[in-house]
C-alpha cells in the first residue's frame, strides 16, 4: 500500500494528500542501527579540548632539590614530579579528537528508520509551504500551534534565514534544509514538520543506497 500524507496549510487544514516513497517513509525501523549513528554524531559533537601537562611539560625541574643521602629526607629527582603541588598529572586528560564516522550506506539506513517510525507513529506533518519575508516568532508558533506541533523540527528545502531566525528563540523546535537533517536531529524533536518542498528533495537523497 502507497504510504500517503495530507498537505496541511498554516492555519490546520488539508488542501490536498500526496504520496510519499516508501523506500524512505516505510522503511525497515533498525533501532540498533539508529542507536549506533546517533552515538557518532553525538562523539564527533565532543570538543577534545581538555588537557593536563605531563611531568615532562611542566616547566622547571631541571636540577635535582637536594642531594641524594644524608638529610634524612625522600629522594627526589625533580620538583616537575607528579607527586610535588605544582607537578605533572599522572594519566590526565589529553586533547584527543572523538570523532569517527559509517558508511554512509548505514547512515542513510537510520535515517529512513526515524522518518519512517515518525510516520508511523503520526508524528509527521507535511506543510503546505512556511515561507517568511522577515523573521517573526509568532506566525511561527501559531503555525505550529495549528499543525499540533509545538516541539518540532521544521525541514524546507532551501536555506530559510528568516525561518531560522524565527525559531531559534522557541523551546524545543528548530529548522533545517532537507539535505543536512540527521538522525540525531529527528529523534531530538517530537515531530516533524516538512515544507511541501522538501518532500522530494528527502526522497531524492535517501531513496538511492
């Protein structure tokens, strides 16, 4: 059976019902495999900034504090010694990069398992167009507001600056173009919410492997 979505316009109500692929909005959901992508974006999100110096970069150090024998204290060899306040951190964090990436044939596979289960579930809504001359939050909110999608992420296919300016200030709903939406970003948002635009140029990128 064709998977069909009604076209809703800004104020709630249907103006027409378009088909949608089923490649991408009735795929096989793979929670495993989502899991697994969503923990790559969330790691090449880490910034591996955090480091400690070693003993062997901490600055000083370079005679030995007192001879060897004979004062009846410990013996030591430099003050850069883990051991001494102002020393090098034994196995402290270093700056690292946490980032790793799948195929992308993987990648694609999880997301058409969220865009699928969110059409499953209802939790997807496709708009007739959400266009703005100028940035203003309220048309916004009442769009949602009428589309029962307070929480959403909102998908155009094109980059909307008005739109982004629009929603960045609104609890829990964002915007994206269709061609950098992730998996990450659709689990994050309780709906979603796509321009009648977008609709191909989602079904055109993951339709193919």
């Amino acid at each position: 059976m064709v998977a069909k979505a009604p076209v809703y316009n800004i104020h709630g109500q249907v103006v027409e019902e378009i088909e949608l692929n089923d490649d991408v909005f009735q795929a096989p959901i793979n929670k495993e495999l989502v899991h697994q992508v969503v923990l790559m974006q969330l790691a090449n999100r880490r910034h591996g900034t955090a480091q400690t110096k070693t003993r062997s970069q901490v600055r000083g150090g370079g005679r030995k504090p007192w001879r060897q024998k004979g004062l009846g204290r410990a013996r030591v060899g430099t003050i850069r010694s883990p051991l001494w306040r102002g020393g090098g951190v034994t196995f402290g964090p270093q700056a690292r990069d946490f980032g790793y990436t799948m195929p992308r044939k993987a990648r694609r596979a999880a997301l058409r398992s969220v865009l699928s289960s969110r059409f499953q579930e209802g939790s997807l809504r496709v708009i007739e167009e959400l266009t703005m001359t100028k940035p203003r939050t309220k048309s916004v909110v009442e769009a949602l507001k009428n589309l029962d999608s307070q929480r959403a992420l909102i998908v155009t296919d094109e980059n909307d600056l008005a739109l982004y300016k629009s929603t960045r200030n609104i609890p829990g709903v964002s915007s994206k173009r269709a061609r950098d939406i992730s998996v990450y970003d659709v689990i994050s948002h309780k709906q979603l919410v796509l321009t009648r635009a977008a609709v191909p140029v989602v079904e055109e990128v993951l339709s193919g492997v």
